[in-house]
C-alpha cells in the first residue's frame, strides 16, 4: 500500500461523513443505514455466484466481499459497522485488517446475519429488496429513497485524493498484465493462455476481476464484450484486443490495448498507431468545463479523419460523420465515468440529479456531463469491422472502401482505452 494511503483514506472517510450528515439535514433524516448486500445461491444448489458489495457502502469501507454487513451513519456517533463474520470451521473467519481507517467507526464484528436496531427517520440504501427472501427482516426505515440516492451518486462522481490514489494502483497492476498478456500473445497463446498469463501478472484471481476480461483475437477484437476464451490458438494471428481490468481496494481500472499479429495486413498495425494517437489526443483534451457529450462527437469528426487518411472512407471526414459511417465503425460511446463500479453511477445525470439522457444518436454513451476536477473517466476511442454493422451500408452510396474493409475484417477492431482524472487545470492520465 503507498505510504499516504491511510492517511488519504482518513480524509477521504472525513469528508464522506461531513458530506452524508449534510444529506441528512437535508432530508430530514436521523440515520442512513447501508447494507453491503448478500448473493443468492444458484437454483436448487448451495454454490453463489461470485458477490460484490454495494457501492454506496464500499465508498466506506474496502471490504468489497463483506456480506449481510450494515454501516450506519447518524448526526452525532462515530458511523456503525456491523461487519459479518462467521465463525465456523468451514471457512476462513473475516478479520479487520490493521489499517488506520478501522478506527473511524464503532465496528461491531457479527456472528450471525442480523437486523440493526434503528429509530426515527430512516433511509435504507442498498439492495434490502433481498432481505424479503431471506430469514433476516429489514430494519425499520424507507428503502433507497431517490432523491437520497441520486444525490448520494452524486458523491461518487467527484472522487477523493484517496480515491484517486487507489485507481492509480488498479492502473499500475492492470498494466503489468496488459504487458504479460501481450507477451503471451506473441507467444502463440490462445485466448485462455492470454487471459491466465493477464490474471497472474496482474495478481488476481479471475473472480475478482471489476468486469469479465475480454481477451479477444481476429474477428473476435470486433465482439465488443467478447465474453469466451477458446482454448486453441487460431492458425493465423491477426489482432489480439485485451480489454482487462483489476480492482485495488473495490476502485476499477478499465485498459484496453490492441496488438497486431503476424497475419495482419499491413494497414493494420498504422491504424492501430493512429488510434493510440486519437486516444492521446483526446485524453490531452480532457479539462473542467469540458463537454464529455462534445468530445465524443470530437471522436467521430476525427476518427472519419483516420478513415478518410487511411483510404478506408474516400469522402470527407464532414461526410463521413454525417452519413453515420463513423457510427458503424465504433458503435459505442467515448467511455464512461469510472470508480467502484467499472461503469460507475451518475453518468446521465445533472448535478441535480436530473437525467441527462444520451441523445437519440449515440445511446450508446454512459456519459453526458461536463467535466470537473475530481471526475475519473474513461477514453476508450474504437474503430471495428462488424460485418452486422458495415454491411447496411453497403446498400448506400456512402464511398467507403470495401476492399481495404474486406482485408480488415479478419482483424476484428481496434479498441485503445486509459483511465483519466480531470484536475483543477487540465487531466491527469492514470494508465502509465
Ligand atoms: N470494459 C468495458 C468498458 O470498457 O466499458
Ligand atoms: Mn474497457
Ligand atoms: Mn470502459
């Protein structure tokens, strides 16, 4: 852990605190209770799918496994943890760690699930739905109030010196296993060989992954959440995209590289270059007060330029962008807000927690605010060969070059995605 860290996440606990007993004045509340949340076995069997607390709670505490756990927050006693943790002699009884933030709250380790004792006026936030189900009742109070919980979204969207600091650690850690991926990649490895080399070098096992690594070669790059991992390499090796993160105390990375194969036709590796340049490009744009909305339609006007540069579109860029050609070459937004969950709350909303609905024309986009210090977003420009998508456009005149798109398609596409803090004066990008 970086020497500051205890001492950041302190703050970062001061902060949460001041900011929530606002909210609670607000709307006239004595206690907010967060439940951790809890996973249901699969149908008529005693194993779970793999659990991830709620947000609002692991903004807290780091304890992104913790189950049928409560932080209770009031006007004037230290927040209350009731951390579960089961003794018994199948597992591994949890344990506080000895860090300095345990002694910001009053924690209270649970033997059994239980139910808070709470009075007054109440707000539970979390997924208390589930306790329905469960022989454990819901504590007293009104379950996730909106208004409490957009404006509690709205806290997640500034992140603190110690949130950031733990975002620049997942980076750290996900690069090391962008670079042993790649490495495998040049190896020959299949799909699953790139994927274990990535889980070992980023030192994590694939259930604790912030989303399902897409780990993808030839035309599997262009299936934008590529969801398997064949176990044989393809006889010719033409593209590998590995869009991989890793989580550093519940905070997400979320890196994309693309790599050329030695089957790729030679036009591929310079449009790899010339999206790794898009994708400066953008990042270098990136400062408050900057339209998110804006910029993504920046990387449509200059991703038609890299199409009309590279022959692929023979009109202009103006042109390209119009006709939605662009569109079909990267069907997806310019990325997205990025924190305790990979695609993380509040993106579509005003400050006020409004929506801020995507327009009509790019739906795709998880993000329409204008940016200030304290944002970490994504730039994750794309540029892919979806037959799905493409072949429409052969039926128009649109003066794309179909033969060049034909020695592409066995490439699939190119995704480059870094992870970017906005600062008082400009970004600060988090992937090295
Ligand atoms: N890894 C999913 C995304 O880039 O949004
Ligand atoms: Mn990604
Ligand atoms: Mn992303």
């Amino acid at each position: 852990m970086p020497d500051t860290l205890p001492r950041l996440q302190q703050a970062h606990l001061q902060q949460l605190l001041a900011a929530y007993r606002d909210l609670m004045q607000h709307h006239g509340l004595d206690a907010i209770a967060l439940y951790s949340g809890h996973s249901l076995p699969h149908y008529a069997d005693d194993q779970h799918p793999e659990f991830q607390a709620a947000g609002h709670f692991i903004h807290w505490v780091p304890l992104w496994e913790a189950q049928h756990s409560w932080l209770i927050i009031t006007a004037d006693a230290k927040p209350r943890l009731m951390l579960h943790a089961p003794t018994d002699f199948w597992h591994l009884t949890p344990a506080l760690p000895d860090e300095a933030w345990v002694s910001e709250l009053d924690i209270e380790l649970v033997n059994e699930p239980a139910t808070p004792a709470l009075t007054g006026n109440v707000a539970l936030v979390g997924n208390v739905e589930a306790l329905v189900e469960s022989p454990v009742a819901a504590p007293h109070g009104h379950a996730n109030p909106p208004a409490l919980v957009a404006a509690l979204d709205e806290l997640r969207m500034h992140k603190s010196a110690y949130e950031i600091a733990c975002l620049r650690e997942a980076n750290r850690l996900a690069v090391a296993g962008h670079e042993a991926a790649r490495a495998a990649f040049a190896g020959a490895g299949a799909e699953l060989d790139v994927q274990l080399a990535y889980l070992g070098a980023s030192r994590q096992r694939e259930s604790h992954v912030p989303y399902d690594n897409i780990v993808g070669l030839n035309e599997h790059a262009g299936v934008l959440h590529y969801q398997h991992y064949d176990l044989d390499a393809p006889a010719q090796r033409h593209s590998l995209l590995v869009d991989a993160g890793r989580r550093y105390r519940g905070y997400c990375a979320d890196i994309t590289r693309t790599a050329p194969g030695p089957d790729a036709p030679a036009p591929f590796a310079d449009l790899i270059s010339a999206m790794h340049q898009l994708k400066d490009s953008l990042v270098a744009d990136i400062a408050p007060g900057v339209d998110y909305l804006e910029l993504h339609r920046a990387m449509h006007h200059r991703l038609g330029e890299i199409l009309v540069r590279h022959d692929l579109y023979r009109g202009t860029a103006e042109d390209c962008v119009e006709r939605g050609v662009t569109r079909a070459f990267c069907p997806h937004g310019l990325g997205h807000s990025l924190g305790l969950q990979v695609h993380d709350v509040a993106g579509l909303k005003h400050p006020d927690g409004t929506p801020a609905p995507a327009p009509e024309d790019h739906p795709a986009l998880r993000l329409t605010r204008t940016l200030t210090p304290g944002m970490v977003v994504t730039i994750e420009p794309g540029l892919y060969f979806i037959p799905m998508l493409l072949d429409p456009l052969r039926d128009t005149r649109a003066p794309i070059n179909w033969t060049l798109v034909e020695q592409l398609l066995p490439c699939g596409g190119i995704r480059i995605e870094d992870n970017v803090a906005v600062t008082a004066t400009g970004f600060d990008n988090l992937t090295p």
